[in-house]
C-alpha cells in the first residue's frame, strides 16, 4: 500500500456506536508513548448514518481512523482504495490518509484477521479443524483466520443457518470445507479443539462448548464483562482461552503499524515492548497465554 504520511497528521480515533467502552483509546496511547510520538487518540460516537459527514468534515490533521460496529462494511463504500483483503472480506476496521499527488486518499485496511491469528500462533496452535460460532462481520475474518492457521474443515453455527450465504462464497474461495450448522446443533458437536466466538459478551453464555484436551482453545472475542460463562467453564475443563482483549491488542498493532509506517507489514520500533505497554494498559499479563491476575 502507499506510505506517505504527511508528518502533521497527528490525529486520530476510534469510531463506532456504542462507543464509550472502548478500550482502544487507552491501548493506542500507551503505543504512542512508549513510540514517542506524539499521536493524538480520540473516541467518535458515529453511525452508519453519520459516518459520511463525519469524514467530509476532516481536516488534514487527521491520520487515521480505527473503526468498530457498525462501520466496518458501511466504511467500504467511502473509501478510495483498499488492501486485498479489505476487497475479499468487504471489511474493514482501519481507514489511514495517504497522500498522493493528487491529494488525500482513504485507504482502507482490515487488521481484525491478524489480530486472530497472532495470538493463536502464539500458543503454538495449529487447527486441523476450527468451529466458529456467530456469522456477523467478525465471523468473516475468524473464517480467514482459521484457514490462514490451517483448518481444513470449518464449521460454523449460526441462529439462523439460511444468513451464511457470505461466509459460504468466501469459504469457496479460499478453498475451505464449511459445514453450516444451527447453534441447537452444538449439543451433538461433543469436545472440540479451536473455536472462535464471535458472538458480544454474554450472547454465548449457555452454549455447550467442551474443549479435547489441554491443548484446545478458545478464542472468545467477547471482553466486556470478562470472564464469560463460556470461558470460565472451557478453563475449568482444562482448556486454554484467548479473549477480546487479545484480539483488540493485535489487530491495533496492526493499524499503529499503518499509522506509522503507512505498511501493516512492516514491525514497529521494539514493537515487542508495544505490545507489554499496551496489554498491561488493559490489565492483560505482558504475554499471551500467561496466566491472568485472579478477579
């Protein structure tokens, strides 16, 4: 993608409603500090509705935006050029300011894949399978994910199977086995050993879900409130778990990258002691996969 930045650019945010509990306003800034640069982090009540005054109305200080629901399909239409990925998703939770000779363009970009996989490499997990359970946006990237970590076979468990028509061309075109399930249908799954929920706090509570071993994992992108019901009993079972905030830490190292450097490639300066500073400012361990402070 183009890198060039203009250096007055220092402005930012994260956009989306609701939006006062987000936490990224607080992991950004703990980047930019421990970074010394000096990046301004806001947080945007904006609608779908409201997003495409809002852009209209943007000086040329601003940088770049994080974006979370509802935005993150309403954003495609408004941008002027996009990655790959953001094209194969129709998703994307990052919009940067480049500039060109013509002028400032958006440019979109989708970390949310990254940030599920990061963590999960981390562990040292390698999915033969992977069973995902919700079928909104975040569903579309767990799928990617999934297939990026090597499952073959993927199973998704919808409330309402006949909505999985996206997630069923997507998973055709990555070449992915899916099989499309209920989520009544998770009572006869019995152990499993990856799953991604993609599903807000609380909205899994109940599901029965039974990890295989010591070594299976769930990925609940649910944080607030933490922990979930489902994630108390996967640990309990013996299970590792990996929640929101793991996510929402990866794929903002993902878009500080962007904002940086202009490439989502391309590592931070000692982005290793980015990533401490930014997961302790959440109250995570400084590394994933070690063991939570007890509530």
């Amino acid at each position: 993608m183009p890198n060039t930045i203009a250096p007055a650019r220092t402005r930012l945010a994260v956009l989306g409603s609701p939006i006062a509990h987000s936490l990224s306003p607080t992991m950004h800034r703990a980047a930019y500090e421990v970074l010394g640069l000096p990046f301004v982090y806001e947080r945007h009540e904006i609608t779908e509705r409201t997003l495409p005054e809002f852009l209209e109305h943007l000086g040329p200080d601003w940088r770049g935006l994080s974006l979370t629901m509802p935005l993150k399909r309403a954003v495609i239409p408004l941008l002027d050029r996009s990655t790959s990925l953001v094209d194969e998703l129709g998703v994307a939770n990052t919009l940067v300011f480049v500039d060109d000779a013509a002028g400032p363009v958006r440019y979109g970009v989708n970390t949310d894949v990254d940030g599920l996989v990061r963590p999960v490499e981390a562990l040292g997990h390698v999915p033969g399978a992977a069973t995902i359970i919700g079928g909104g946006a975040t569903a579309t990237s767990a799928l990617v994910a999934s297939h990026r970590l090597g499952a073959e076979l993927v199973r998704v468990y919808l409330r309402d199977p006949r909505r999985a028509s996206e997630l069923i061309e997507l998973a055709v075109r990555l070449g992915v086995s899916l099989d499309v399930q209920s989520l009544s249908a998770l009572d006869d799954a019995g152990p499993l050993g990856f799953v991604i929920s993609t599903l807000p706090g609380g909205a899994a509570d109940g599901l029965p879900l039974h990890p295989s071993g010591p070594d299976a994992v769930l990925f609940d992108v649910a944080y607030d409130p933490w922990p979930t019901a489902i994630a108390r009993s996967w640990g309990q079972a013996g299970g590792r778990v990996l929640n929101g905030l793991d996510m929402l830490t990866e794929q903002a190292i993902g878009q500080i990258r962007v904002f940086v450097g202009g490439d989502v490639e391309s590592p931070l300066p000692d982005e290793s002691a980015v990533r401490r500073a930014m997961r302790v400012s959440v109250g995570l361990p400084e590394r994933i996969g070690a063991p939570e402070t007890a509530d």
